[in-house]
C-alpha cells in the first residue's frame, strides 16, 4: 500500500468518480466486520456505494445496504495533519427508495485517505446496535483509464482493454471433462471476479448516473 497514498491524491485530482474500499473493525473474535465499498465524487465532495456489516454470532448477522452521503475537511492546528469527514447513511435501495433508514457511519480519515477511524450504527431488524471507535483500513483503490486524467484536446483515445466476463456455462463445461487444469483456471478467475463484485456494483451506480447526466445535456 505505499503507493496508495500517491494514487489516491492522484485519481481524486482527476474529478472523476473513485472507488474506495475500506475495512472497518477489530481482529477480535465476535466483533463486527463492516466492508465499505464507496465511489468518491470530488466536485459535490459526496459519496454512494455500499456497506456489508458481518458478525459471526447466532444467529450470524449479514446486512446489506445501498450508502450515500457527504465528506468534508477538517481543519487542525499543526503539527496535526487535517482530516477528512465521511458522513453517510444507507438503506434497502438507495436514497430514491421509500426504504427504511438501516445504517449511519462517521468516519474520519487521514489526508491521504488510508487510515481512520469509524462510528457506526446499523438496524439489526429489532434495535439499533452502535458500534463506536473501531479502526477502518483503505483495502484497495482501482485504477483504469477511465479514471485518470480528462484527455486533452488532440490528445488520441486509446481503447480500453477488452473485458472478459466468466459465465456458467464454461466453469460446468470443464467439470463435465475433467480436465484439472481448465477447472483450475476457471476457478481462480471466477475467485478473482466474485471478489470484484462489490466495486462492480459501486462502479455501476456512478455509471448510471453518469448516463443519465450525459442524456439530459
């Protein structure tokens, strides 16, 4: 991770939408674990995505929920390093929906949004459970051409690279024929895919929107 500090600042710089994802809590057993999937719109400063809050308790808790809100900056007297603000709340659906409020986060980053530390609350389906000072680590940033620089003018556009989508079909075809090495592939790519889809979902709600924005102009 010492170059997600650089490339954080970098993508954010561009303007256009960055998908971050944090890990918030502790390493001790029972507790909490809330993965936090969020795409970072820099000239509103606000951000949507989604929240996954587990629990290995019984019955075992798996709460999902849509996630939007506002982040700010917060200033401090040196030597402190500022901070960042990251207010959001969530439900079944989004703020378009007519669900129920389920999740309220604060959390507060370093500058250089790696490191923080988060309060949260979530409705477990009978009361409201908080959760208060755990730590939130940045896990991953993802970087693609269509989040770096706007191009200039003159300035050719390359294609992006081609994207290869696994289906079902391919992974029973190699269980029919036994063959290890092709069962081997699939698998790890089909690893690989599965633990993308919470980005893949965040990237594809700031696309809609994206399309939406481009097809009022």
């Amino acid at each position: 991770m010492n170059g997600g500090k650089a490339n954080v600042r970098q993508l954010l710089a561009s303007r256009r939408p960055v998908p971050l994802s944090y890990r918030i809590g502790t390493s001790q057993p029972g507790a909490p674990t809330l993965i936090l999937n969020l795409l970072v719109y820099t000239p509103e400063h606000s951000v949507r995505g989604t929240s996954s809050i587990t629990q290995a308790v019984n019955p075992p808790l798996d709460l999902h929920s849509d996630v939007w809100g506002q982040y700010t900056y917060l200033t401090v007297m040196p030597p402190s390093t500022s901070k960042i603000l990251i207010t959001a709340q969530g439900n079944q659906g989004g703020p378009g929906s007519n669900s129920v409020i389920n999740f309220k986060l604060h959390l507060v980053v370093s500058d250089d949004w790696k490191e923080g530390v988060a309060n949260y609350q979530y409705y477990n389906g009978h009361s409201w459970v908080t959760v208060n000072q755990v730590p939130a680590h940045l896990q991953e940033t993802v970087q693609s051409s269509t989040l770096s620089a706007p191009l200039h003018r003159g300035q050719p556009n390359h294609p992006l690279p081609p994207i290869s989508a696994l289906y079902g079909a391919p992974i029973h075809g190699a269980i029919a024929s036994g063959d290890l090495a092709q069962m081997k592939s699939l698998h790890k790519v089909a690893t690989q895919q599965l633990e993308q889809l919470p980005l893949i979902r965040t990237a594809l709600v700031a696309a809609k929107a994206e399309i939406s924005q481009q097809e009022r102009r």
